[in-house]
C-alpha cells in the first residue's frame, strides 16, 4: 500500500507539469504491451485518456482514475460494482504516518537519483517526427520518444503550472516536485516509452490522438454511484 500511495501521488505530479494537451481538451489511446510480469498483469492492454486544464482522466482494464487538479482529489472508479473511492492528495502525506514517510523517502531517492538526457536520435513513430531521451532514475533507463508536432502541450504546461504552485506550500508534497519539474526537460509529448525492471518490460505507444471539446461531466463521478473507503 505504501508503495501504491508513493506511485499515485507521483502521477498526479506529472499530470500537472508534464503530460501535455489542447485547451478544449485532448484525447488520446496507448497500446501496453507488458512481460514477465506476475499472475495476470501481462499482455497487450489499451488506455484511454482524457485531459483539459483542470482534469486528467485514464480508462484502462483495471477501472478508472480521475485527477482533478483543481481541488487535488484522486478518484478510483469501479464501472462493474458501480462504486468510487477519493482520496485527496493532502491526506496521503500526513507527516506522521508510516506511509507517508515512506512515499516522502521513496521520492527523495527518486528524485536525488534521476537524470535526463536529450540524445541526436530522431525516427517517425505513428506518423510523428520523435526525438529519443533517455530517464535514468535510481540506475533504471526509460526511453521516451517525444513528438513536438502535437500542438497545445505548451499552453497546458503554462495553465497547469498554476497548481503545481499549491504543491509548494505543503512541506509533504514539496519535495516531489522536483521529480517533476525535472521532466519539464522533455520538449514534446510522448510518443512511445519503454522500460525494463528485471525481468519485467514495459512498452507503451500512442496509436491515437485527437484535439476536441471534452464533456464535464466526464470527470465527474457517474450517477448511482456508491462511495467506498480509500485503498491509499
């Protein structure tokens, strides 16, 4: 659980200065091809993503994740059980809980150890010209190909980065940012990752983007649903 609160809150870092988008609203599909990974977590999956300036919303196998920026609330939504849990993210770094401690270490490490470089690579993914970095974190690469062709990301770096600003008053967030910020290094958007941790490889490629107005109500939680206790 420590390790799930640590990897929720840094998500919600990233998607406010880093994962790109349009000012109406962007929406995107990854094709995740995973191995060596135990029980049923392998195979091919596919995500679907939504995000505007204030939201970011992520529909996989596994239910779906809402970010709102705005008020710094992580929602888990179970479609077949027609349940929810939120957790905000203030309450997941209380400084005198053991997993809290944990998350703020484990964070440390990560960013005290995590280095980004820019390589001369460049190829076509999916029709868009990509620029190869490498993401070294705690001696573990990720390779990134990131496309500058899609436009908005700029504009969602500028808007997002207003809440990215309410991280910095919370003495238990703060030390996350830097994580973050250092991924602002990355010029464009992501095209394809992968990454490799032991016998467990990762690969995840946008096969689908597409600049529209995105509905509210799409991240809001549905009617009929019942809330449950947080996990985190």
């Amino acid at each position: 659980m420590m390790k799930r609160t640590a990897c929720h809150a840094l998500l919600f870092v990233f998607a406010i200065v880093f994962i790109p988008a349009t000012w109406a609203g962007m929406y995107w599909e990854s094709q995740v091809i995973s191995t060596g990974v135990p029980g049923a977590g392998e195979g091919v999956k596919v995500t679907k993503n939504y995000q505007t300036d204030f939201a970011l919303r992520t529909d996989n196998d596994d239910g779906i994740t809402i970010f709102n920026f705005e008020t710094g609330i992580f929602y888990s939504i179970d479609p077949e059980k027609k349940t929810y849990s939120e957790t905000k993210l203030d309450e997941m770094f209380k400084p005198d809980d053991e997993s809290a401690q944990f998350a703020q270490s484990f964070m440390k490490q990560m960013a005290e150890n995590m280095s980004i470089k820019k390589t001369d690579e460049t190829k076509e993914i999916n029709g868009y010209n990509c620029t190869k970095y490498i993401v070294t974190i705690m001696g573990m690469d990720t390779i990134q190909w990131v496309t500058k062709d899609i436009e908005g990301y700029k504009e969602l770096r500028e808007a997002a980065s207003k809440y990215a600003e309410k991280l910095k008053n919370n003495p238990q967030l703060s030390s996350m940012l830097g994580m973050g910020e250092a991924y602002k290094e990355i010029d464009g958007f992501p095209i394809k990752t992968t990454s490799e941790m032991g016998p467990v490889k990762s690969e995840t490629t946008v096969i689908k983007v597409e600049m529209k107005d995105l509905d509210k109500s799409l991240f809001s939680i549905p009617e009929g649903y019942a809330k449950v206790k947080s996990t985190f």
